[in-house]
C-alpha cells in the first residue's frame, strides 16, 4: 500500500514555532501535532495543530490543517473533508493553510461553511493572535519584537543593487548597530523615513 504523502514541512514546523512564540503568553496551548477524540466515533483524530485558548472557564479549540507541497491549489474535497472533522471533533474554527493556494470552488464552499483558508507564506503573527486565537488585546507592542531584520538587499531605482561602500557612513553605521529599527526607507513626498519594524506593522495594520 503506497504511503499518503505527508502534509507537514518546514514552513509548517516554523508555522507552529511562531504560533507558540505569539498565544503561549497568553495561556493558549498550541500542539502539533495533536490527537483530538471523534464525538461520533469515539476515534482519536489526527490534526497536524490545535490551538487551545482560555475563554473564561472554558476552552475554544482551533484546529490548524495544512498540506504544504506544490502539486497545484487544493481542491473542493480537501474542505468538505475538513467540513465534517471540525464538526465531529468539535473545533471553533478550522484553519486550511496551504502552500500552493485553492481552488475556485475551494473558496467558494470554505467561506459558506466557515473554515478560514491562507496561504502559509502569507500569515502574519497580528493574524495569529486575533483572527484565529481572538485576542482582542494583542497590544503593538507584543509585535514589535516580532520583527527582527536579519539581512537587506537594495536596489536603486534602476534595479541596480546598492553596494554597502555607496551609502553615507553615518547611515551605514545605524544600520549595522540596529537594522530592525533604524528609519531609512522612504516612502516618498513629505512623508517621514520608516524602520523594518514600521514596515512590518505597516503589513499587519489591517489585523490590529
């Protein structure tokens, strides 16, 4: 019997270490992978993460699913399946994160039936925290350490690259002692230089 091709990567793995790094402060549980039981069934049931989130003296569970390989968008079946686990597992949301995207009547029938679908290169932490765990008060703050620039490439606007000995000394040297919040990019017009890290809340704005 041929073996079914596994879902998780290493994208998912870095996923996962994210989604601790960001709930575990507020007491949500991540695990991954996780064996929740089939109210149905009685079965255990696989999920590739759950997300356990204190809500007063209960707990929500969200269920993270994710098939991360480049073999085209995922498909209609894939959600209805996703569809019946949640219900019989009994999750507060589902969440179908693929790396090659979803099909039209993915989309479609994901959004009637409410199971949130993302692309795994495109979650952010804000997304994380409130739209999947609702945390309603993840302050700015909390994400500000978040975003930690490693490394830059720049270009001039003739896709040139630009060459560490080409910018002024002083900028060069704010960079090197602080690349993450040192205000260089510009936007245009009057606008005032922003940081990596602006940048970063720039991107989660609609989330927070």
């Amino acid at each position: 019997m041929k073996k079914p091709e596994l879902r998780r990567g290493k994208a998912f793995e870095e996923l996962v270490a994210r989604m601790e790094t960001t709930l575990a402060p507020h007491g949500a549980i991540v695990t991954s992978p996780d064996f929740i039981r089939d109210r149905i069934t009685n079965r255990m049931r696989e999920v590739d993460a759950s997300i356990r989130v204190p809500d007063g003296e209960s707990t929500r569970l969200i269920t993270v699913e994710c098939r991360d390989h480049r073999k085209g968008k995922q498909d209609d079946r894939w959600i209805e399946q996703l569809v019946t686990k949640r219900e019989k597992i009994g999750a507060s949301l589902t969440v179908a994160v693929s790396s090659s995207g979803f099909s039209e009547s993915a989309i479609i029938s994901a959004k009637h039936f409410g199971i949130a679908l993302r692309r795994l290169d495109e979650i952010t932490v804000a997304e994380i925290a409130q739209e999947w765990a609702g945390l309603s008060k993840f302050k700015i703050e909390v994400l500000e350490h978040q975003f930690h620039a490693t490394q830059i490439a720049l270009f001039s606007l003739n896709n040139t690259p630009i060459t560490p000995d080409q910018l002024r000394p002083d900028l060069l040297h704010r960079l090197r002692s602080d690349l993450t919040f040192t205000k260089f990019l510009i936007s245009g017009g009057d606008d005032p230089p922003i940081s990596a890290a602006d940048l970063g809340r720039m991107v989660n704005a609609p989330y927070l």
